[in-house]
C-alpha cells in the first residue's frame, strides 16, 4: 500500500496517528538539524519534518538529499505544529518521518510547481505534465469534470438519452473545413471528422430518440484565431415535438442548475432580446449585460444642425460612461486615439462631460447647446458624473465600434466581474448572412435551420430580412449556446438546399441520406449545442478556453508536447494510397 | 405546444382527460364504422379511436387515409377500453380523438417497424434512423445510455476525474495501424487518431492527477473481423500510487456496482486465476465459468498403453459434457465432425459414454479398460450420465480446441445463460508474446506494461517466461477489461523498448516524450481500459456489439447510411498538399 491518507487529509483530530503518505516534494527547508518537507499530492500539501533529537540520522541525511518533485514514501506520526499556517487546511499539524522511501527522482523541472510560476506559455504547453501538477490548472480540469457531471446528471434527470454518434464521417462543403481521415480499405476515399453532430441528431430524431445529448468532440481545420482549437468539445442537444419556447425552457433550466449547482446562484428567468435588439442596444448579438451603457441614438437630436460629422452619417449613437466625467482633456484624447485603431475602427469620437454640477462639457460645444445635451443625455441614460461617448458613420461599423468601446469602458471600470453571472437569450436571427466578398447569401446557423413561419416568401424578394427561429444563449458577453428549429418537411428543405445555392446533385451528394430521411416521418425538432470549453471557462470566471483544456493546441494546432503534427512512414503513405504533394 | 403527454403514460386514472399526443401511426384497424390507431413515440404505444357516433364524419375520413409512420398530433379524450390489452402498459385506455393534424406524411419504409421486423440487416443499417424506432434498438440504446450514467456516477464518486485527451496526436508503429489525419497547416504532416489515450493518461498520472478516467472513442485501422467496429469506445482509467491489488479491487468495485444497479444481482468477491490457470483448466484467456467442464488432462493415465494417437501426443485432455451419455452414434459422429471442421482443426476425439449404471462406452475401448475410464471420469469429474470428450496433440493447439469444444456443448445445453453474470479476473499474463511469423517477441498488452517483481532478469533468457502485472476482467467469456501496472522507471522503460526491438532512436521518436515526463517523478501508476461497447451488450444479455451502437459500420468499415468513406474534391486534396497513387 503506497498510502493510507492523502496530502490533504490529516488534522488535528489525527494527531498520534500513524500514517503513510505518497507524494512529491514541493519544498525543503533545511535548518541544519531540522528539515522540514512539503509533500504535495492531488489532494493538498502536508508538512513532513525530520529532526536531530527524533528522527534517525540517516533518515535526516537522507532527507537533506531530496529534491524537489521527487516522488518518496514515507511513514510517521501525525503531530501538532509548532508554529500552525492558517493558510492550508492541514496547517495545525505535521508528521514526523519514521520511515523514507524514494520512489522516483525527478531532474530539475524547468518551471515551479507553483500557483504563480516562472514558467511562461510555450514552457508550460512543453511539460504540460508538469503544469497539471500546479493548482490553477489541475483546479480547472476538476472544475470542468464537476461542470460536465452536472450537465449529464441534470439532462438525463429530464430524460435526455445520451448516444454516441459516428466520428468517422462524411466530408461537407458547407461551412468551415473538414479534417479528412483517408480510408486504407477503401482505396481513394476518405471520412470527415465530424464539425459537429448536427445530422446524426436529426437523424435520431427521425429515429423517435425525442430526447438527445452528447457530450462530444467536433473538429474545424480552421486557421486558428487566438483562443481557438481544432478539436473543441460540445454539448450537443435536440429535442423532437417541440416549438422554440420547449427548447429555451428546457436549457434555461439547466443553466440555472448549474449555476446553483456550481455558485449557489439563483438565477431569475433569463431576459430575451431580438438579434435586432441586440445590434440595436448593444452592437453585438451576444452582449455583456451585466453592465448598462446601453446604446442611445442621437440621429433626430444632433442631425440638421452646423455639425457636418453628423449631417453626413448614416448613424448617430452614444453610451454614458458611467463617473468619467472626471476624465482629463488627456485622458479622454487617450481615449479617442484607443478608438481610431485599427482593431476598433473609429474615424474620431465626440464626447460630452455631463458634470456632477448637471453642466454640460462636449468638443462640439459650438454646434449645440445645453439643451441638446439635456436630450443626449436622457437618451443615453446619463447621469451627472458620465461621460457620454458618441461615435457616427456607417450603421454597422458604428455599432461595432462603440460596441468595443463599451466593453472596454467596462473593463477599465471593473464592471465585467468574473463572479457575477447575467445570461440572456439572444433571439429571432436572420436566417441568411451575406458574404461580402461574393454577394452570395449564406446559412448564418446552419442549411437546416427553419425560417420564422410566413417568412418562407421573403426568401426571394428580400432573403437578408428573414428571420429566423434560432437563438443564442448569451453569458457574460460570450455566446455559450446556439441552436435553432429545424426545417423537418423535405420540400422546405430542398427548398433552402437551392437558396443555399446547392445544385439538387450537390445537395443530394452531401445531404442525401438526411433527405431520404425525411420522407419517412420526420417529427418536428430543434435543438442547441453548447460550447463547454468556453462554457466551463466562464463558469470558472476567466475567458481563455486553452486553461480547461487538459492538452491543448497552439495557434498553428500543433501538441507541442507530444510533438504532433508528424511525418510519418512512406510505408503508412502507401497503405493509404497516397503520395505527399509539397 | 405539441404534446401534453407521451403516448407511454396514459393509465385508467386518466380517464375523462384531455389530452395532446404527438407520433408515428404504428398501425391503422380500418372497421369501416370505427378506426383504431395505434400510435407510437419512445414511449410506448397508445390506441386512439375514431368511430361513425362519436367522431367527426370528416375526421373519420381523415383517419381512414393514414399510412404507417405518419407523423400526426391529436387532441382527445382518455376513455376506458372496451377490450383492454394486458401487454401494454396503456392497454387499459383509448383516446377518443378530437382533433387530428397531420404534421409530416410518411413514404412506405422499406421494412417494418416491429419488434420481429421483415427487414434484413443489410436494409436496416441503410436505413439506421428507422430501425432505431423498433425496441430492440431503442432500448440498447437507451440501455447503453444508462450503463454509462452509472459508470460514470460510481468512478466520480470514488474521486475520479473525467479528463478528455486529444483526438489528434501522433502516430505510433505500435500493435494495430493508426488512422492518419493530414495536417493542412502543417504541410506533409500528419496527426493520428487514438488507438487509445494510453501515453497520455500515463501523462496525467505524472501530473499528479491520481484517479483519472475518460469515456472515449478509440480508432484501429484494422481489417474487420466481424464484431469489430474501427471506432469503438472505451472506458479508460488510471491510478497512481497503487498497486495491482488497489486497481483489482476498484474496478471489481465498479462491476459489482453495475451489476447491483442495473440487474439488482449481488455479487460475491470475484474468482482469480493466473492466466496459466486459464489456460490448463479452460484453454482459455478469457474463461466462461457460467458452467464448469474443466478441464481434464489425461496424458499419465492414457500415454503408454497400446494407443498410438495418445502416446505421441503431448497432450491429451478431456472434459465431461453434462448429461451426454445419451448421445447417439450418430449424434457422437456428427460431434466429431464438428471439431474436425477447419475452424476447430482437431483430427478427431476419443469419447467415453459415462453411462446412468455406471458402466463406460468408449471409442477407445479395445486400449483400455473400465479402471482406466473410471480414472479418466475423476480426472474430468464426470459423474454417471456424462459424456467425456477427449481431444489430442499439441499442447496449446489441443486446448484451444477444447476450449472451443468446451462453449459449443454449453451453447448447446442452454448453459450460457443471457441473464447469469459469471465474473473473474485472470491475472498474471505474460509480458512478451512470440510472433510466430517473426520469431520476435512483442508486448503481449502493450510497451508500458510492468514486469512482476524480479522477473526482469529473465527477459534476456527466457522472454516467454517472464509474467506481467497485467490482468483481465472476463464476464461470461468476454474480456472486458484489461490493464497493468505499468512501468514508471525511465531506465526499466528504455531495457523494455529495447527488447522489444525499438532502436534508442525509434524508441525517441516514438515515445520521447513520455520518456522525457518520466525524468520529472513519474509515480506508480497503472490502470485499466473497458471496452464499453461488449460491456453494455454482455450487461444486456447480448453478444453483438452493433446492436449496441447507433450508427455502426459494416465489415468493409463503410458507413451505408451516410455512405462514408466517400471520395472528395480535388481541391481539397490539394490543400492538404497530397495526391491519390492508387
């Protein structure tokens, strides 16, 4: 037996106990004629000690040799600590050593086994071994296990059946592209790695599974954007005999029982905005709100007056900064140079100081008046102590940039806090999205998303004003969940195939097997898929996926680790029938 | 809202209620003057009724034009039945329809969606989405579902974590062929699918993570023998700071609880036997000891005598067949040729009739006498009524023939009962197994496994010798599970690749990076992998692992539902910098 309590076991009320703890060595101090060790494991650090008056001499030679992330053994008696540390949770006592046993050395690691380490990323990502044994890391994937237990316990309570769907697939045009796995026994033919298993799902629902989830691997060979990686894990979800509203309530309650679960919080119902809303108030279909600084727009406030800016945009719009009237003529000129990055896009950026005097202080003072300002400040919700920040142009880009610059007021202002939780449903998407470079319109959630009833018309005359029944689940500025009603009559279907701009051979070629489907009694569906390594991120009250992820991939998907990516074999090569083309 | 209730919940103290149902029409009794439908969702089947005085004229009408599989909602009330069927949980109502939609029509599907349906299995994996409406498959899926809730609930509960390793890692030349993924980004490069996340949960143990599982898809590139699916799914597990004792009796602990939740059978502590055991008492690694039929050897009782067969033979072995002493000759001959068929490949078998009067019959009589069979009856125990079955030859070839002998005559005795659960582990495998083709030795479980303690010597003089702590958990002849204690000394590890037949170079390029963790305090660690697959079918009572999976492919590794592996487009080869050398 390597152990009989763990690092983080033992307390006062074990005092006299003997034990035996495996573990490594996270820390030795050495006085000479007594040595104390910490002993690290999973569970915790316990203090060993060895000294000159009870420990055997050979023993505290022996223990003046350890280094640190050496594996040992020990044996001894659980006793009360001199001076306790009310930090750790075994702070009140120590074990005195009677018996040491090395286990395994280790070499010198190339970073600290500690909650701050010297290590940087690439090191860190190198031994991602090493870095699992540090607390904030080995916290995360247990903090991501409790998450996923949750997730299955609450949808199977409600009668969700999980099923494992295929891997090996079939490659779709549509959308990002496929990871492709050539088939040896199938000579010239390759499988896709699934993006997701959106036609499986539909698929057991024709099958009368009504009920279905999956926690699951997809894969996107992406060129990776920070934060992104090329296997990512779903919470993939679809229900059968249900309308838009089954489906919001249903995963709304599991939200809310996570967050009770995980925080304790009790969440009230969740609010629901229009995609249009959104774009409208916030700039972005998937808002922050656990801050106001709502969007105002000034166009009927501040047009037909001297100001030209204004007179020749198309858009006008404002927020309040909630106590940056107090802002330097600097500060603010920092902040407008913040918004004419590239990253953010703005021309320049009008301000108004709303005082705590109820005055009014704004760099286009000669072109309105008190009044003017009285009404831009209502309309922006502001308050005397606000800044009120206004930017102009095109409407698109204007929303998006004064969208950025909310975020980013908010996070000067510490208003985006990591413990509190504001999730809302983002509802009612246009069905079609415009791809600027071809003209041509395109899914925006998927080919199999069902347009709003009586839009199905539109689709000709004016395919970008559509609707859609497809929502998001929004979490503190993150989209953590989308999904949509599906079209289930293959003729609807066939249908958008051809506003998708599918030839029917194409659309037979990829979809084929989803339309034959649906000849045979396909029930009316939808569902959602959730991200969780994001989903477990912000739960977890941070924003970057890659530390949930247990063996993450850099930004060109590569393991560093392991080293992946490989070369591999002309033998293997051959077997598949392939020769490399560089 | 498309249903207020399943089609499997109405009971006679619903009588008098409205009620929305939603489903498939199963079957349509057309009297003329009354219609009966059964309809059906996953939950079971419910009888609405539409007849001439109560119903709707037009709605009759409606009724008479439903084909099998429509998907229709209805509106109704719950009536008592006027002949009740005592098979079904809703026999004891109807449903007087009210209103009756028609949300989607169905095609004629090309087999029946009956429990005994008249489609073949050739036609039902084309058409994989219908016959997930028949029960025998929806309810090994749902089945499957529950099974791995529990597994799940009883590994986290004894503080497992779930942790996901990545999909996309690296080749190894190791046991079976990987499934290749061409890199795009990383051009003439390649990741590989998993054969199992063996290195990295090997990685884990090094991080610290001391109780780590994963239920997760695994990938061999393998020719299909039948009941083999190259994506097949694992319950995968390790520990650290354990020995084979703390693993065995873990996930002893995991059977008995599975065993206890899902079948409400107490178990007792689990047989061991060695693997040499094993194979003397069944010829087998992986016993069904549902049923006795030991095995007897005979060699000292049956070798120098006048029969020739016998005495040239290095083994001969028997075993009684319960209650076959009233074979006929005939029925004896047929036997014969059974085992002589090439599958078996034995040249022929002595018997011995252990008559009711206890008197013997032998084909061997004119060699030996009523004293000889009377030995030969203890050594098999037989007991009056029995037929002794006697095979010759070489040692293991004999034994593997009896052992296939063995299951045949318990198949044909109804003793391999679907719902007895036998379990044992079989412990103490050899290290190194002889490719007979080779002449080398290779890891019998796989490179990391550990020598029993002392044995290292022998791998340089006796490698088929050496025993492993490695062990099998065998269910009713199936293995399913296996494991180790694997090695965690970077030096036992560098001998074991050697003997294995890795150069240093190939053993770095391979493996250097669990060499490399293994610097830095691995601990003892060991674990072992469930094949979740024929877990879930033997927990049914089944042995056909496909009947357990959704979307399973056939021999060919084909998906005949998607048609995958398809071929792509040139484009998209192109992209990943290859060309087809076919």
């Amino acid at each position: 037996m390597y152990r009989n309590v763990t690092c983080g076991a033992l307390r006062s009320t074990d005092i006299q106990k003997e034990v035996i703890l495996s573990g490594w060595v996270h820390k030795v101090r050495d006085k000479g004629f007594v040595i104390w060790v910490d002993l690290r494991d999973r569970y915790g650090i316990t203090q060993l000690v060895f000294d000159e008056e009870r420990s055997d001499k050979s023993l505290l030679e022996k223990a003046k040799e350890l280094g640190r992330e050496t594996v040992v053994q020990i044996e001894g008696t659980v006793i009360e600590r001199a001076s306790k540390n009310p930090n750790i949770p075994t702070g009140d006592v120590e074990v005195l050593v009677s018996s040491l046993q090395i286990l395994n050395p280790s070499a010198l690691p190339p970073f600290t086994i500690e909650d701050d380490t010297d290590g940087g990323d690439d090191l860190r990502m190198k031994y991602r071994y090493l870095d699992i044994r540090r607390n904030p890391v080995k916290n995360n994937l247990i903090f991501r296990h409790k998450v996923t237990m949750e997730v299955r316990k609450y949808l199977s309570d409600q009668g969700f059946i999980e099923v494992e769907t295929p891997y090996l697939i079939k490659s779709t045009p549509e959308g990002a592209r496929d990871f492709l796995v050539p088939s040896r026994m199938n000579e010239g033919q390759f499988y896709a790695l699934p993006q997701s298993p959106q036609t499986f799902k539909q698929l057991l629902m024709v099958g009368g599974m009504d009920k279905y989830f999956q926690i699951v691997k997809c894969f996107r060979d992406e060129d990776l954007r920070a934060d992104r990686q090329p296997e990512f894990t779903q919470i993939d979800c679809e229900m059968a005999f249900v309308e838009q509203e089954d489906i919001l309530n249903t995963f709304e309650g599991l939200t809310k029982y996570l967050l009770k679960q995980i925080h304790n919080i009790d969440s009230g119902d969740f609010p629901r905005i229009t995609y249009d809303e959104a774009m409208r108030t916030y700039g972005n279909d998937k808002p922050d709100i656990r801050f106001g600084m709502k969007f105002g727009e000034l166009n009927d406030l501040a047009q037909h007056k001297e100001f030209s800016v204004f007179n020749s945009a198309e858009l006008i719009v404002g927020i309040a900064v909630p106590g940056a009237a107090s802002y330097t003529r600097k500060e603010i000129d920092k902040l407008i140079d913040w918004v004419k990055r590239p990253q953010v896009g703005a021309k320049g950026m009008v301000y108004v100081k709303y005082n705590e005097d109820g005055t009014f202080k704004s760099s286009v003072d000669k072109f309105y008046d008190t009044s003017d300002f009285a009404q831009w400040a209502e309309r922006t919700q502001a308050k005397p102590g606000d800044l009120i920040c206004v930017l102009s142009g095109n409407g698109n880009e204007t929303r998006s940039q004064l969208s950025a610059l909310r975020m980013e007021m908010a996070e000067r202002l510490g208003l985006r806090k990591p413990d509190e939780f504001a999730p809302l449903w983002v509802v009612d998407f246009p069905l079609l999205e415009l791809d600027e470079e071809t003209g041509n319109y395109h899914a925006m959630h998927h080919p199999f998303t069902s347009p709003k009833p009586g839009q199905m018309e539109l689709l000709e005359s004016d395919p970008g004003a559509v609707r859609a029944n497809a929502y998001d689940l929004v979490l503190n500025g993150n989209e953590i969940g989308g999904g949509s009603i599906r079209i289930h009559d293959k003729d609807i279907q066939a249908t958008m195939f051809k506003h998708l701009g599918f030839t029917p051979e194409e659309a037979r070629a990829q979809f084929g097997f989803l339309m034959d489907a649906f000849q045979y009694g396909a029930p009316p569906h939808g569902g959602i898929a959730f991200g969780l390594d994001r989903l477990v991120a912000i739960l977890g009250g941070q924003e970057t996926i890659r530390d949930f992820i247990a063996f993450p991939k850099n930004n060109s998907g590569r393991d560093v680790m392991i080293d992946a990516p490989a070369t591999i074999d002309e033998e293997q090569l051959k077997e598949l029938h392939l020769k490399l083309d560089l």
